[in-house]
C-alpha cells in the first residue's frame, strides 16, 4: 500500500536541517521495511528555501510509516512542526 507523508517545519527550523541533511538522506537510503517511491524538500515561494518534506512510500501497513517517520533524524531532531500521513491511491505514475 502506498502513503503520503507531508511535513512542515519548524519555523527557523533551516539551520537545523542544513546541518542534518547528510544524516537525513543517509537514513533514507538504509534499509527499511519501508520503500520510498518519490521524496524531496518542500520549497517557499521563492522555488529555493527548505520548508518541508514530502514522501510518497509503500509499506505493508500504517504502522511501518509511523515508525519510519518517528526514526527519521529530522523528526529526531524537531525539524518538523507538522505531520500528515495519509493512504494514497497511486493512479497514475509518469515516470520513465
């Protein structure tokens, strides 16, 4: 099944995550009995500035997302401000 993982910052929550962000993407290549299919920053307006994190992931059930999110460095270490983890219905993949 696949999920949906949105995150918002902490605001001034930057530096933090400019100083993790090797950890974070080191965590994310490990492995998991989660697989993530897209991720990448959420960005301002100005298509520039970190703000967030967005994940689409597939996993056996809910439990595994929520235990993937809460072992990630940037929820560790209080990047985040805001969570939603939602099922997802993957109708149409794009991708080459």
């Amino acid at each position: 099944m696949h999920f949906a993982i949105y995150c918002l910052d902490k605001p001034d929550a930057l530096a933090t995550r400019l100083a993790i962000y090797d950890t974070h993407r080191a965590y994310l290549a490990s492995p998991s009995a989660v697989a993530i299919v897209i991720s990448g920053p959420l960005l301002a307006d100005d298509g520039e500035t970190m703000i967030g994190s967005l994940f689409v992931v597939e996993a056996d059930d809910r439990g595994a997302v929520e235990n993937f999110h809460r072992n990630d460095p940037f929820f560790l270490n209080g990047v985040w401000d805001t969570t939603e983890i939602r099922p997802f219905l993957k109708r149409v993949d794009n991708r080459a």
